[in-house]
C-alpha cells in the first residue's frame, strides 16, 4: 500500500474560522504522466482502510481505476481523522472547537494540493460515493476548467431536507449521551457511538434488503443483533465522535448551488456545469434517492448521463 | 366527549409476567344495540386525545364511524399510559419492572372487555391505524369466529425487520441519554425524549413529503427546525419514557402467525382468516410498505382486498 502524505496549507480559511496550519491527507497510486483521476472519501472512510471503508477498493490493475492507466490520487475530507479534524488538531481548535468545514473548503483545499502540491493543470475525472459524489459536483461547479468529467454515485448536487432531518436524529444521539459531555469526552464516548450506530444504521439499506435478511450475509452472521453489533457498532467505535458530527455538517449543508457566491438555483447552476457528468443512484437508496438525480441530469443538457443502479442495497449498493 | 372507562380483569397474564389489577382503558358511542366497531389506539395514541393522536378523530355523524349506526367502541393499549401502564401501575410493577406486553395479551384484555364487559358476541368490524391495525389483524388471527371485517391502515400482520432495525435505534436514544437513568428517572427525562424524538421523527414521512417542504404546512411553520420541535418534541414530551418502550416491544414483536401457538407461516395464517378484510397501505409508507400488504392480500384467498392510499405523507397518510 502506497504511503499516506500530508500536504500543509499553513493558514486557511474554513466556513467556520481559521486553522493556523491545515493539513490534507492524500495518496497517489501510478505515473503522475497519466490521466489524473481524483477519488475522494465518503462518511466513515479513512484512505488508511482503518474507517468503515477504505479508499482503494476500486483500485487496481483490474478495476475503474487502474494505476497503470491513470494517476490516481486519493483525498481525505476534512474531519476524517486524517486530514485536519478534531482528533488530530491541536488545541485551540481541537475537540468540539474545530471550526465547520464546508464542501467549498474542501474542495479549495483538494485543489491547492493537485495545483501547488502535484502540479496537475486538468483533472480527468473525479469519481466518488455519497459525500464523495457531492464533492465531485462541487468540483464540476467550482472549478469549471478544471475538471473534465466526474462520476457521483449514491449522492446528489444538494442535500435534501429529509437528510438534514435524520441528520438531527444522529446528532441528538451525540449530544444527548450519558458520555459525550458536550464533546469534552476525556475517553472514548462508547454509549454515545453505540447510540449513533443505532440510529444511522437503518437508514443505509432498503426496505427490500430487510425484508431479504441481507443483513445475515448469506448465513455468515447469525441475527440481526449480531450484524449491528458487528457492522455497525463496531464499525463506527474507532472513529471519534467530534469528527463524525463535523462531517455530518458538511454533509448537511451541502449545495452546490451556494458555491462561488451562487443564489441556489440548483437547475442553473446544473446547467452551467462544463464537465460531463456520469450520475449513479441506487434505485433504494434513502439517503438520495433516484428521483433527485434525475431532475438533476434533466438540467445539466446533454452533459449528464444517468446509470440506475438496480439493487435492494440502498445507500450500500456503492461498494 | 364520552367518558374514559376502564375495565378491570383483576389478575392477568401477560406474556412478560402477571399484573395482580390489569385495566384496559376504553370509551363507548352510540347505542349498543347497534353493530359493534372497534377502534384500537396506535403508537402515541391516547383515547383522551392528550397524546400525538387522539382516538375520536375517525367517529362523527358525518364520519366513517358514525355513532348513529354502529357501537363504536375505543380502547387503550396496554402501556398507553391510559390502560395499565409502567406509568400507571403501583409497585413493584412500575417503570422499569412492568412485564413484555404482547399484542396477544392487548387482543385477550380486548375480548374480555367487550364479552364480559359490554355484552359484545360479535363484532362488526375493527379498524386500526399502524398498531392499531396490527390488532386488526389479531382479532382475525386469534378470534375467527367472533370478528366479521377489519380494516389495517399503514400496517402490517407482521413487523419487518427494518422496523426491528430501527427500534433498536429509538430504543439505544433511550437507553443512551443522560437522564434516562435505566428507567429509573425520577424527574421526566426531556433529554432522552428529545433524542427519541428525533430519532423516530424522520420516518413517519418520505422522501417526497420532505423534497416538497410538507414540514413547512403550507406556510403555517417556519422551518424544519420549528417543525421538529412543536410537532415531534412537543408531540412525544407529555408521555412517559418507559410507556414508550413498552409499546415500542409490543411492535416490535407482532406477528399474527406466532399467536394461538403459531409455527410462524404467515401465508397460512392469513389463508385462515375467515374475516373480511380491507388492507390500506400508503405507497410511500417506510414503516409498513405496501408490497408487503399485497402479499398478505395475496395470501388471504378472495377475503382480503387492498386498497393503496396514493399520498406523500409516508406512514402519516393515515390521519
């Protein structure tokens, strides 16, 4: 496995305040001579594959993204716990003090490292899942000329409210804990992640999947109760729980249509989007679901193609 | 308004112990001549109309329940807090030590109170909403001969396991917070129901209800945020903790095949179903959807017929 780096911004500007020196993690895989192919994280995924989910799963001489083809860097969001979050940023901005971060201020900073860091003048592609599909359309809406073409699969342009809704439940389940003191948890806050894997879990599979007992794997797990405590639960343990809430921010507030001073017609912005864009909702999914992606592709005239995903994984059918 | 009546049945059974004075709360309309209509309470319903939902809301001269032409009677779940409750009930069955309540053990209390009570040898018809349609299809189940129709709005003969799934999630915001206090608060815990609160709120809608700002009531409220907070906040903190879970256990587990020493074939309990019945599930329902409703038709061999409400309001379409 390739090396996890570190590009330091020095002073930069989030949505919320300043960090004195803002780091963001990344790896690269290949020649940088070749095409490059940006591939962010989505909630819970680290590039270290220590998260719920790595990064290089779709990596590899037989997979989308072949380094042998391509020059492919891999990118942590803020608040991942690799990047500058409130797990690794030292105090004044640690912990429940680290400023909000938004889609735009990763992506400024994404750009900085291909730009100053790499030296890559044009991207081929940037490719990503859930939060990472947002960031693909916040990079198509940023950085026009900058992007040639950009695949998002199970997300969308612009969180939707029944999102920002649940995202209140997840929260509640945070602030409301025994153990999560505000985010001042002197040890790991283990009642309150078990409260918030309880109550985000549902949501990331589909009536269909329940009904069909996906969650036994095939005879592989024993219960339900055993898959939650396995999939989720211990899942989400490691992560720490002010970097999970600010990455649900950034997740609840993202809009593409609010970027570069935009006044949020989502329909116009689609429109003025150069990149060509590949769309890929799952047909269960409940955290974007397919009908907003297919208005959203209506809007982008021509340079948006929509590929359903037929599956009952929901929101996990993306791995 | 009727008065609230309550039934005793002195020492009774349920299936987590035995309540030495068990009471089920009921009210009666109309003249009990006329043919006998059951109105079972739902989750959050109380028959005082003080909960999230009344229970006469359905019952006018001008309504379905017209009190003119049937003998309308209501009646209180155990755990309601109106019919034997853990917030209701003296020691040492209080709180936390009240036993597991099936949907049996509602259905026994039920017949009891209409046989014994009100003199009742047939039943006309009972019609429910979500878990109150739930009893619906128990009185069919367990009382073949003394049930002639039933109505089951927005529910299901059997809970899936996405609602299982997601009741672990309402249950960990309980059991999570911090004045909770394992069932043992002795002040009302306004922290653990704001986390439930906001846990349960976003399924009782869609996709499509939040995508077009149903919250928002046609302009009568001023943000989501406003919404969750008079609606759901405001909605639940009147009722008792424990109460809720209780309730919540009782959903959990309902499963018509299981009842009268059931071995769990679903299809083959429906197919035994000697009552009529009208099954009203909502297209967009995330509690109980509607392919599950046309199995069970399916099943029910020219005895049932379903009838899709065709609305956006989710599992709220009912009201």
């Amino acid at each position: 496995m390739s090396e996890v780096l570190y590009y330091h911004h020095g002073r930069f500007q989030l949505a919320g305040g300043v960090l004195p020196n803002a780091i963001t993690a990344y790896r690269t895989y290949g020649n940088p001579k070749n095409p490059c192919i940006l591939f962010p994280t989505c909630y819970g995924g680290r590039l270290d594959n220590r998260g719920l989910m790595g990064q290089d799963y779709m990596i590899g001489e037989d997979k989308v993204l072949n380094p042998s083809k391509y020059y492919i860097v891999t990118v942590a969001l803020f608040s991942n716990g690799e990047s500058s979050s409130p797990s690794n940023t030292p105090a004044p901005y640690n912990g429940p003090h680290f400023p909000h971060v938004s889609y735009e201020d990763n992506i400024r900073a994404q750009h900085a490292l291909l730009t100053k860091g790499l030296g890559i003048e044009k991207l081929f592609c940037v490719i990503g899942v859930s939060m990472g599909g947002q960031q693909a359309y916040h990079w198509a809406a940023m950085y026009p000329d900058f992007v040639e073409r950009f695949v998002a699969i199970c997300s969308a342009a612009r969180t939707n409210d029944l999102s920002r809704a649940f995202q209140e439940g997840f929260k509640a389940a945070f602030v409301c804990s025994k153990d999560f003191d505000n985010g001042y948890y002197k040890t790991r806050p283990e009642i309150a992640m078990h409260a918030f894997s309880r109550a985000i879990g549902p949501w990331i599979y589909s009536q269909a999947w329940f009904a069909q007992k996906g969650y036994l794997h095939d005879g592989m797990v024993s219960s339900m109760e055993n898959f939650m405590c396995g999939a989720w639960d211990a899942g989400f343990l490691p992560w720490d729980a002010n970097d999970l809430l600010v990455l649900m921010r950034t997740w609840g507030q993202g809009d593409i249509s609010l970027v570069n001073g935009g006044n949020g017609d989502l329909a116009q912005c689609l429109a003025n989007v150069k990149a060509k864009g590949l769309i890929m909702p799952c047909k269960t999914d409940l955290f974007f679901p397919p009908e907003e992606n297919i208005k959203e592709v209506a809007s982008m005239r021509g340079n948006g193609r929509l590929a359903l995903i037929d599956s009952i994984w929901g929101h996990m059918s993306e791995l």
